[in-house]
C-alpha cells in the first residue's frame, strides 16, 4: 500500500475509533502533525517520531512513521524495527543509499528487502540482489538495472537457447537495446518491464484451508520517447487443479517469449537488410530469431539455418528459406540423417 493509501486508511480507523486505536493515540491528526514537522515545527517532528519509535500500535507506528522525515530515525527504524510493517513505512522516504542498502541486502523479510529496493539507486548492489532467493526480489532487482549495466551479461542465462523466464528475458530485451544496430537506428530506446503477482486457490483433500499457488503477470515494453514501440505480456497458466502430491510447488512462473517484441521491433521500416543480416549474428538468441523472421536474404537465412547454435533460431531461418536455398537446406539435412 502507498503512502496515501496506508494514511487514508489509518486515519479511518482514527475517525471510526475502532478498537486497535488507543483512545489517547486517537488525537492524533498525523497529516496535520506531518505538514507542521515539514516546515520545521520541532515539537511536531517530536511527537510524531516519539509515536514512531515507542508507540505500543503497529497501525499508528506506521502512520506516524510516514510523516517523519529525519534520515536518521528513518534508518535506525528500517534497519532495526522489530516490525516488517514498520521497516517498510520507514523504506518510503529513506533515501540513505548505505542504509538501503543494508537492508535490501541483509533482512530476513523479502516483502522488505523488495521495499528498499525502490529508493536504492546503487546499481552494483541492484545487480547483486538479482540473484536474491526470493522471486519478487529478484524480478524487482532485474527491473531496477540500467540498460546499460555491465552485470547484465552475468545474469542473461545460458544464452546458447531462448529462455521462458521473465527475469532472464528482462535482461536479454535490456541487453538488446544495446546493440549497434539497434541503437543506431532508435537511439533512446529503453526496456520497460514491470511484474506482479498473482494468486490461484486449490481445494485439496486433506487440507482445511485452500491452498495457495502463487504465480506472477509480467509486461516488458520498448519505449522510445514516451512512446512505445512494442509491448508484450504473459501470466502464469494455473492449471485447472492440483493431485496432492503438488503442495510443495509454492510458484508457478510465467511463460514469457522475448522474441515476439524483437520480432515486433524488427518490423520497422527503419531497419535495413544489412541491418537484419548483422543483428542476425547477434549473441542474443531472442535477437536472432526476431531478425531472421524479418530478414529475406537467403543467404544469410541459409548461414543461419546451418550453423546457429539455437536450435529454435536454426528452425525459423530454414522455414524461411526459399526455392534453391530450401532445396539445398533439405539435401544437407537428409545427408546428416544418413
């Protein structure tokens, strides 16, 4: 929840006077005492960060912490709050990059560790945390790098074949707009991707409660200037149901094809057949295939259906070789297969 959301609700709570409030506590007009602090009343910083750190309710501990705005208390509270509630409410408006990174690196609760990510701008440690354990954290990590980070080559997967994962394609779209060729003809282009999670509950028999099997939604989008170029988005497939013997596959990935936005880029007028040749020898095989799909040269089609290394890449360039191209592509099969 945002800072607007998570304010509006606890100050309907306050209104409301449910029980979780203390009725002292409930005088409290945090937006008020907020706005008084932020011009530099020294009694109004006080109470709010004096609720902050020693308030006995978790709900008006985060809604005081949201309007402190000393650095220090906002990392001595993001660092080592008790509270996850609390350590995310203070990762709001921290902007202490060692302290972020301390947290986003060392917390025990990857709902944190993901919420210091957002203001965190340290792209080596950024790079580091993609290869978090925890999915969400990684996804988030993988987005947050620059196109242009040279951790990226690490983190690109077995690039000798195309990937189906989000956070492997990310980076390979992210790497692709670094291409000569690519960058030549659409210079600014960035990859904008962004993950979300998704939730499908189970009936299984011999449990009470339903089970939960979480899956994630993921859209990657080439934008040039404000405008987007090509877009794609994939959702995990939940199946229809589980056997009990499936309780122990807690996620369920999306199954996500980098190709069809490369495929999709590649058929802009921009590009020249010299262009789609080179982009064709590109290390990238999401690259490859997207050029290819769009490239008529048959001789480089035929240099690309026999010696690619992906044996998808291989698949698409002899499909689209023609006439004496096609026929010799089919002679050379048939004398391997002999």
């Amino acid at each position: 929840m945002n800072r607007l959301g998570l304010t509006w609700a606890l100050n309907t709570l306050l209104l409301a006077g449910t029980s979780i409030v203390p009725t002292a506590a409930a005088q409290h007009d945090y937006d008020a005492l907020g706005a008084r602090c932020s011009t530099g009343d020294r009694p109004a910083c006080d109470t709010l960060i004096s609720i902050a750190t020693a308030g006995r309710d978790r709900y008006l501990r985060m809604a005081a912490v949201l309007h402190v705005n000393d650095q220090s208390v906002l990392a001595k509270l993001a660092s080592e709050d008790a509270d996850d509630g609390v350590r995310k409410a203070a990762l709001q408006d921290l902007t202490d990059q060692a302290a972020l990174a301390r947290v986003a690196t060392g917390d025990a609760d990857p709902g944190v560790r993901k919420a210091a990510l957002s203001n965190l701008r340290d792209q080596a440690v950024i790079a580091a945390l993609a290869g978090d354990a925890d999915w969400d954290v990684r996804t988030t990590a993988v987005i947050k790098l620059d196109d242009s980070n040279p951790a990226l080559g690490k983190i690109a997967g077995d690039t000798h074949r195309i990937t189906r994962d989000a956070r492997e394609t990310i980076v390979r779209i992210k790497l692709a707009t670094q291409e000569a060729h690519i960058k030549s003809r659409m210079p600014g282009l960035k990859c904008a991707a962004l993950a979300s999670e998704r939730e499908q509950l189970y009936e299984l028999r011999g449990l009470r409660n339903p089970f939960a099997v979480m899956g994630e939604s993921v859209i990657i989008k080439l934008v040039q200037s404000g405008t987007v170029i090509a877009e794609g988005s994939w959702s995990t497939a939940f199946p229809p149901s589980l056997d009990s013997g499936s309780t122990k596959r807690k996620f369920l990935a999306a199954v996500v094809a980098g190709e069809e936005l490369m495929k999709r880029l590649f058929q802009l007028h921009v590009f020249t057949t010299q262009d789609l040749a080179e982009l064709a020898r590109s290390s990238i095989p999401e690259v490859r295939m997207g050029a290819v799909t769009n490239l008529a040269d048959q001789a480089t089609l035929a240099m690309v259906a026999a010696g690619d290394e992906c044996a998808e890449v291989r698949k698409v360039a002899g499909e689209r070789l023609t006439g004496e191209a096609a026929q010799v592509m089919v002679a050379t099969k048939a004398k391997r297969n002999n």
